[in-house]
C-alpha cells in the first residue's frame, strides 16, 4: 500500500465516526498501539522540539525506505504519531517527500487540535520530510 493509499484509507476510516469525540477516541487508541520505544533512544537528538509534550522520534534506513520509530508521553499526541507513521513510515524517502499531508485538511486535524498540539504535529512532520531530504542527499 502506497503512501497515498494510506491516507485514503485513514479518511475513510474517520469518515465512519460522527462527531470529533469519537475520532479523538480513535486517535488514542491508536496511539496505544504503537510499539515499545526504547528508552536508550531517548536523547537530545531524537527528542522534536516545538511539542507540547515529550516527542522522541528515531529514524534509520532500512534498504531503500526510512524506518521511524517514535513516542509521546500524552496520549492524543501518541495517537497523532500513530497516524503519521500509518502515512509515512517504511517508505522510501522520495515517497515520503512526493506525499503532501493532505489528510490534515480532509480529516480536519487542524481546525479541531489546539494550537499547541497542531504546532507539535508540525514539528513531527518537519522531522519526517527533513530526514527524507537528508536520506534523498545522501
């Protein structure tokens, strides 16, 4: 399943709630999903600034994609994580690149977070492209 493909699937998948409290749910829930992020990884380095909460996130490559791997101490922030890795994690770098974050305005993430949280889910996807133009320069 391409990068796009996952969005799609993802807006789907919230057009099935009816209100914003049921897709806040879903995002936690999804969060709690994530797998276990080493402690040892979280340094300095790994750590996004301009969160809100605690944000670690940790990248290699594997093959030709970027494998993430990443961690919230606040659950909606860990749902947000979730989403993004659905989107962009295990991809090529110029995938990751060649896909725009459209599902933030076709699922409304911006208009229903705070103003914080939207500035943290910024700076993790800043992460992402500036690791996939780092990997794409290397």
């Amino acid at each position: 399943m391409s990068a796009q493909d996952a969005q799609a699937e993802l807006i789907e998948e919230f057009s099935l709630f009816d209100n914003w409290m049921d897709r806040y749910q879903y995002i936690i829930d999804m969060g709690k999903q994530l797998p276990a992020f080493p402690d040892d990884l979280k340094t300095p380095e790994t750590k996004i600034q301009g969160c809100q909460s605690n944000v670690w996130m940790h990248h290699e490559r594997q093959g030709d994609n970027v494998h993430f791997q990443a961690t919230s101490d606040a659950a909606i922030v860990s749902g947000l994580i979730a989403v993004l890795m659905r989107i962009y994690n295990d991809r090529s770098p110029e995938e990751i690149i060649d896909t725009p974050p459209s599902f933030l305005e076709e699922l409304g993430l911006d208009k229903h977070l705070s103003p914080t949280r939207s500035n943290g889910l910024h700076a993790m996807l800043q992460r992402i492209y500036s690791v996939a133009e780092q990997e794409t320069a290397e």
